[in-house]
C-alpha cells in the first residue's frame, strides 16, 4: 500500500515537472515574440522595400490581434476544454512563425502576425492558469516564480537575442526560433496535462465580445499609431479614441445589465484580485517604458552598436531571475507585501539614478541600474501574481488570468506611448529652452569661436552647433522621462496598503 501510494506520488511530481517545462517553453516563446521582431524591423524595411511607417504594422497588427483575442480565453476553454485549446494555440503559433520567417511581401508578414497575435493571446493566460491548478496552493508562490521567469525575462531579453541572431544569420530566424519551442512544448502538454471540465451550456456573449474587441483594438491602434500621425490632429487617431471611449463605455454598461456577460463582474468584487489588476497595469508600464527608452538612448547619443546595447540591458532580466528564485523560496515565510515594497523601492531607486545619467556614464553604470531595476521587477510580480488569485474563486481563473495578462500589455503599451510622446515633447521645449542662451553675449559661445569649436559664419558651423544643442536637449529629455517613470512608482506605493489579510497567508 505504501509503495503504490509512493509510486503515484513520484508519477504526480513527474506530471508536474514535465507540464511546468512544457507550459514555460510556451511562455517563454509568447514573451520572447513581443520584442525580439523589434530589432529587426529595420533589415524587413530594406528586405521588402517599404517605409518606416508600413514596416510598423508588423509590430502593430501582432499587438492588435492578441489583445483582442486575449479574453476570449476563459470562454474558449471552458467550450472546447483548456488542453485541446493550449494545444492548438501552440500548434498555431509556431506554425504562423515559419510563416512569418518565410514571408516574401509586407502584406504577407502583416497577415502571418496577425495570426501569430490571434494563436499567441491565450498561451501566457492559459500557463498561469494550468500552474495555479497543477500546484497545491501552498506552492504558488513557486509555480508563480517559475511562470514570471518566461513572462518578464522574455521580454527583457528579446531585443539581446532579436540583435543576435539578425546580426549573425537573418531576420528571418527571430520567427524560426520559435519552432523547436514550439514541437517540445505540444509534446510535453499532448504527454502530461490533463484535460479540464467543459461547461457545454455556457453562452457566448457576443455582442459583450464585440464591443470589448472593438474598445481594446481601437486603443492598441491609438497608442501604436498615435506619435506617429501626430495624435489627435490625425483624424484616424481621433476615431479611434472615440471608438476606445464610446465602445468600452457601451460594454461596461452591458456586463452590469446582461443575464451572462462576456466577462462576469462578480470576480471583480475580490479585493485582493481588483488591486492586483491596478498594479499589474502599473507593472506593465514600468516593464517595458524604459527598456524602450534606453536602447535609443544608448544608440543615438552614445553611439553603442545593436549587439552591444543587449548585451549591457541583459543582465536586468538575471536580476528579474534572481528575485524570483528568492521569493519562489520564501514566499511562505515572509509577507508578500514586503516583497512587493521592497521592489517597489528598488525600481525608484533605479529611476532615480537614472535621472543623474549623461552621455558619459560608463556602461557598468547602466548595467549596474538595469540590475537593481530588474531585482525590484522580480520581487513584485511573483507575489502580485500569486495573492491577486489568492482568494478568487477558481471558476474565474481562466478569465482571471487573461485580464490579468491584457490589463499588463494594455499598461505596457500605454506606458511605450507616454515616454515616446513625452520624450519628444520635451525635446523640443528642452531645444528651445537651450537655444535662448545661443546668442552673440553668451561667454560660452564665444570662448568656443576662439577656440576654434564652430565658425558662426558658415552653414557647416551653424549645423554643427544645432546638432550639440539637440543633443543636449534629448539627454535631457530622456532624463525628465526616466523622472516620470520615477514618480509612477512611487504612486504605485500606496495600492500596497489596499491589499487585505496577511499577504503571506493567502500565499500559502
């Protein structure tokens, strides 16, 4: 009795290891995708000879599609059942990235990331959710460290890889990539998870799924395209804020109203859930804003190379790791709202140092920043993670964790498009600021004429002089950036107190 007790014990642990890797190959190939393409936008703009604005649908029709697509999740599994859907998600997604890298035209590309974006919404959701259910809850808080390690690291080590491989093979091979993932991870869920309940009888609200797909891609559409059409001064921009306002007003109005919403608002009334949506937003921000701040940053007025530039943002995503492994270990010994502190701290910290950067700071300087940045990212989202599902009921895990992940990418990309808008705005104050002191009196122009630095008298030195000027005046800007990411941390402070019970204890 006891060896055939003990044998399904190391039979369930097998299951277990073997469902994690394959549900984190999964992930990691899902996060890796949202910002590997990046890098090798600029080699498909002059593979496919198109201009800087049509080479982005590449990004945006990926973008656009999986956050539509995102909450159909919990519907989808619970009609077809959560395995067979992991599955054919996988399947799709990995056979759209062969399609991606084999593309010949940009029409070809756009419609192949479309569909990695549709393929591709559901698998970080679904990996959450399988963890959650596959591990006892006193060991969530290891499974949410194994899961966060494939949902922040990929991201962060994307362009590094992304770099690489165009660099030494082909563009192409930031979708080919994609494939050995792919193959082990279907082997792995088809092998070892088993299949979930199916509730047959569950409605499709369509009209709630309309309106919802409607207000997420009209504002995906908005923040992707919005520097570029120049925001609101664009009418297609325009519309598409008045769709985003006119149609999630339209659905919130309809969850509360209909017999079986598209998403039921009774899982909102989980306070711990609620606040959880809040900070995961603000994590979203914070995630991505200045890894797209600093590769510009670092290339246009430090004049760092492609490789080198992931090769110095890299090690942020081992401090992401390293605060995982420590709070998967300890996340039923101490509060988890310290963790979430602690990182919190850090992070400002970070920003703050960021905010003293010029074009000399040393490269050990940026890495030393990305560290104790990447350390706080860690200590956040594994507890965030865990306690935001703590006490929610689990009939509302599938949906749960996919707004959970859209409300992240929602706040990642409202984050990218604040600091690129507020970056260039203050570029231009900051040039016209420095400009004011450009005139005949200033001391410092004229010991710069004596020394021979620029000829005001010829268009060469007037272009040379404007060139310093703009520099100074982005650096700048970048720095009064790094300074509003800062303080959005430090608003994010207060949601901690928000959070009920003993964190540690829901944890467990």
């Amino acid at each position: 009795m006891a060896l055939t007790q003990s044998l399904k014990t190391e039979d369930a642990g097998t299951n277990r290891i073997m469902i994690t890797i394959s549900v984190m190959l999964a992930t990691i190939m899902q996060a890796l995708d949202t910002t590997i393409a990046n890098v090798a936008l600029p080699h498909m703009k002059g593979a496919m000879g198109t201009t800087q604005d049509q080479i982005s649908w590449v990004l945006t029709s990926y973008i656009v599609a999986a956050a539509i697509c995102m909450p159909l999740t919990g519907v989808l599994a619970a009609k077809i059942g959560r395995k067979r859907l992991f599955m054919w998600s996988v399947v799709g997604f990995t056979v759209s990235s062969i399609l991606c890298g084999a593309a010949q035209s940009l029409d070809q590309i756009v419609l192949f990331r479309l569909l990695q974006g549709v393929f591709g919404a559901s698998l970080v959701p679904l990996s959450q959710s399988v963890l959650l259910d596959t591990y006892p809850k006193e060991k969530h808080g290891s499974a949410m460290a194994m899961w966060g390690v494939g949902v922040m690291v990929g991201p962060i080590l994307g362009p590094y890889l992304g770099g690489l491989l165009t660099e030494y093979y082909s563009w192409r091979w930031v979708f080919y990539i994609n494939v050995p993932f792919g193959i082990v991870a279907w082997l792995g869920l088809a092998g070892f998870l088993e299949e979930s309940k199916l509730d047959k009888k569950r409605s499709f609200d369509v009209y709630g799924f309309v309106l919802l797909g409607i207000a997420i891609g009209s504002l995906q559409m908005m923040l992707d395209r919005g520097e570029s059409q120049n925001w609101f001064a664009s009418l297609e921009v325009t519309i598409e804020g008045l769709l985003t306002i006119v149609c999630g007003t339209m659905f919130l109005a309809h969850i509360f109203t209909h017999s079986h919403p598209f998403i039921d608002p009774k899982m909102f009334r989980d306070r711990n859930f609620s606040v959880g949506m809040v900070f995961i937003f603000i994590v979203g921000i914070i995630l991505l804003s200045s890894m797209a701040l600093l590769p510009p940053f670092m290339s246009s007025l430090m004049g760092y190379p492609v490789v080198d530039i992931g090769a110095i943002l890299a090690p942020r995503g081992f401090g992401t790791m390293a605060a995982m492994i420590i709070v998967g270990r300890l996340a039923n010994k101490i509060d988890a709202r310290l963790f979430i502190t602690l990182g919190l701290v850090l992070i400002t910290y970070s920003m703050w140092e960021m905010t003293l950067f010029t074009t000399d700071v040393t490269a050990w300087d940026i890495i030393r920043t990305g560290l104790v940045q990447g350390t706080g990212l860690g200590f956040i989202f594994v507890p965030l993670s865990t306690i935001s599902f703590a006490t929610l009921d689990p009939k509302y895990r599938n949906e749960g964790t996919s707004m959970f992940s859209l409300l992240r990418n929602i706040g990642s990309s409202i984050g990218i498009s604040v600091v690129t808008t507020y970056l260039a705005q203050r570029t231009q104050i900051n040039h016209a600021a420095f400009a004011d002191y450009i005139n005949p009196f200033s001391l410092g122009l004229q010991l710069a004429q004596e020394q021979g630095a620029y000829n005001m008298t010829t268009a060469a030195g007037l272009a040379a002089l404007n060139q310093v000027v703009t520099g100074q005046a982005a650096t700048l800007g970048y720095l009064q950036d790094f300074r509003l990411m800062m303080w959005v941390t430090v608003a994010a402070l207060p949601l901690v107190f928000l959070l009920k019970g003993k964190a540690k204890q829901a944890i467990a």
